[in-house]
C-alpha cells in the first residue's frame, strides 16, 4: 500500500571529505576534557591522522595541575583504540595552560605565542556549548 511519501535518498558522504577539511590544520579546543570533548577528540585522533596539532585548553581542577589532567585524559577509555591503532598520534594532542573565565583565557605569553605562531585554522568551544550559557 502506497502512503503517498517519497523517501528522499541522500547523497553518500563523501570518503574522507571530514580528513581531508582537517589535514595539515591546528585546531584549538575547549571543554574538551568534558564527555563531548573527549568523543570529538578520539573521532579527529582516530579519522583525521593528517591533522598538523589539537591544542586543548585546560585548567587546573581540584588542585590537580593542567599537565597531569592531560596526561590522566589521553589514558581515558574513550582513547583506547586511538592508543592501541594510531598511538603516535596522541602526541599531537598540546597543552595549553588556561581558563575560560579568565581575562585573555588565563594564557600565558608564552602559550599565546605558540598559537598565533603555529596558526590555528579552527577553534571549537565546547566548553560554552556544555555551560548553562548555552543552554539558557
């Protein structure tokens, strides 16, 4: 029995079109120590090998300092295939010392240095789209 709809066949995505936009580019990431974030980041780590650097932001919590939240981050089950299959390539995660609610993003100069030096081409916040901002 017909019901009169159509079902609209979409394109197939184009293979590789989401590595290809990212090879050879530096991406800067808030809130990407969040459940959100850390999905995004196995996905770029796990399907984008050619992408150049993600820089993360990330600040001091509960008095545990930024470089060992990334060292306990890229641990996180989330990785786990990214460490068994493209281990190299967590060493294209970087730290970068800061907080959102701080003036400037808390940066150092010399972590502002080293983004405007190695060029950022996309910057993705995660850290407003998980807060109430967001949502409100």
């Amino acid at each position: 029995m017909d019901s009169g709809l159509a079902m609209t066949k979409l394109p197939d995505p184009q293979v590789g079109s989401i590595a290809e936009a990212y090879a050879g580019r530096s991406i800067f990431i808030t809130g990407a120590t969040g459940f959100m974030g850390k999905i995004m980041v196995e996905k770029l780590l796990r399907d984008c090998g050619d992408i150049r650097c993600i820089y993360l932001l990330i600040r001091p919590k509960k008095g545990v300092d930024p470089a060992q939240r990334k060292d306990e981050y890229v641990k996180n089950l989330v990785f786990e295939q990214v460490r068994e299959k493209y281990s190299d390539r967590l060493e294209k995660i970087r730290l970068i010392r800061g907080d959102i609610l701080s003036q400037g993003l808390g940066l150092s100069e010399a972590d502002h240095r080293e983004l405007v030096e190695n060029t950022i081409n996309r910057v993705i916040d995660w850290a407003f789209m998980q807060s109430e901002r967001a949502i409100t």
